[in-house]
C-alpha cells in the first residue's frame, strides 16, 4: 500500500463488514496499527490488531489518521459524539479522515455529528466484500484532501473495488443497485431454481444448477472484455432455447421493466431513510 500506510487506524465495529476489512487490511499491511472497538471477541489474532471492549479503552493519547465507522446505522447517533474528539485530535498534518460504511448516513448527516471541518468519506460497500470480491462506492466532503481520497479508497479496496462518485444523493440509486443488489442475485437463484423444479427437476439438482449457473456466469462476466449484451448474444443461438426463454424475460413487461421498478423502489425507501 506504499504511501497509503497508515500509522494507526481506528475501527469502530467490527461485525460482518468491518471483520472482512480488517482480514483485507492485515493481508495488505495497510496500517501499523489497528484499533478495534467492538463488544464482541474479534476471532482474529495479530500483533498489530488492538481490540478493545468500547471506547474506554482506547489509549488516551491516540490520534489515528483514520476512523472506520463501521457500525449499524441505528448505532451511530450514539457513536458519533464518543469519537468527535478525533477530528481536531491530530496536532500535525491533515486532520483525521473519518471513513463511514454506514448505510443511510448522509454526508450532511455526519458533518452534523462529527462537526462541519470533519474530513469525510462515507462509502457503500456490499456482500461480496467478505470474499474480497465487493464493489465499493465513495463520496467525500469538501474537507478530504486529495490524499485522503486516496487512503480511503486503499482501504475500501481490501474489500473489492472501488467507485468514486460526486454527489451525495446518489448514493441511494447505489445502494439500489449494488447494496442491495446482492439479495436480487440470490432470489434469481431461488426463482430459476423453481422454475427448473417446475420443469421436472428434483429440487436438489435444480438448485445446484441454478447456483453454479449464476456463479460461473458471474465469473465469465467479470473476467470477460464484452459487454453483458454481448455475452448474452454470444450463446444465444437464432430461433434455438435461450432465445426462446430471452422473448419471454426481454418482452415489454418482462425482466427491464421489472427491476427498473424494484431499484426505483429501493432508492426512494433510501431516500426516506435518509
């Protein structure tokens, strides 16, 4: 991580999310030190991991360059006013980058908590990110320097990629589609597996097909150069099967219509959230 290393690095939770992040940024020697604040045992084993029970037992002169909010969003009113003090804590330097995976949590939101100087990024990671293989998309506020845009986004690569994007609102239509959209990809493996059951399948054979399909799908799309629509092209052949399925999934009130309306849904109940 070069220059991107990090002195000390606070984690504040260290649940599902915040446990894969700290696998990611030990592999990747991404800070001398790493602070966790988390109730809960870690299961994890480092000398460079400091796990503590709450904030009271963090030392008293630490001032981490970065703090990882890593909470549930329902925790965090709670959270933020234990760890303003970070933000005018550094003596030298740029200040501490606060670095927000809560979802729900606006920039505006944060700035409200931590304090309108508080240099923020506020970031939406998904599932795939406890396997390495998450896409993360980040906002800062006007207070990020350059540099820290770019520590951010080290760190949140431990997870995946990474995505920039300017305006905070976005972040619903984000969530919309790659927060949530993990859930969407696993009730296609319930649906295709049904319809395979419904075919004459057995259930257990329906299923394994319907999950290894998605599976090397997903790897041959990620891997893969061509587009989607050209990989959907590519094995679909003139008046044979998939075409005959792909009429049915691409006709006007097929598929596109169908997940256009459920991420619309999902980027107001953001927003509402919010």
């Amino acid at each position: 991580m070069g220059s991107d290393r990090v002195s000390d690095l606070l984690l504040v939770g260290c649940g599902r999310m915040g446990s894969a992040l700290v696998k990611g940024w030990l592999a990747g020697k991404a800070a001398d030190r790493i602070w966790a604040v988390e109730p809960a045992d870690l299961g994890l084993a480092d000398p460079r991991l400091h796990h503590v029970r709450d904030a009271a037992g963090l030392p008293a002169d630490l001032a981490p360059e970065v703090v990882v909010l890593a909470v549930k969003p329902q925790m965090m009113p709670e959270a933020l006013p234990v760890y303003r003090r970070f933000a005018s804590r550094r003596p030298t330097g740029p200040g501490t980058l606060f670095l927000s995976i809560a979802a729900g949590r606006t920039l505006a939101w944060l700035e409200q908590g931590l304090g309108a100087e508080a240099a923020i990024v506020r970031a939406m990671p998904n599932t795939p990110a406890a396997i390495g293989q998450g896409i993360s998309v980040l906002v800062a506020n006007a207070a990020v320097t350059p540099d820290q845009r770019r520590r951010a986004e080290t760190l949140m690569q431990a997870a995946g990629q990474t995505a920039w994007i300017e305006d905070d609102e976005l972040m619903n239509a984000v969530t919309a589609v790659s927060g949530s959209g993990p859930a969407y990809v696993f009730h296609l493996i319930e649906t295709l597996a049904e319809a395979g059951r419904a075919a004459g399948l057995p259930a257990e054979l329906a299923m394994t097909l319907a999950r290894q399909t998605v599976v090397g799908a997903g790897a041959l799309a990620g891997a893969a150069r061509e587009s989607a629509a050209e990989l959907r092209i590519a094995v679909t052949s003139p008046k044979g099967t998939t075409e005959a399925a792909l009429n049915v999934l691409m006709a006007p009130d097929g598929l596109q219509p169908l997940m256009t309306r459920a991420v619309a849904a999902a980027t107001q109940r953001g927003r509402e959230l919010a």
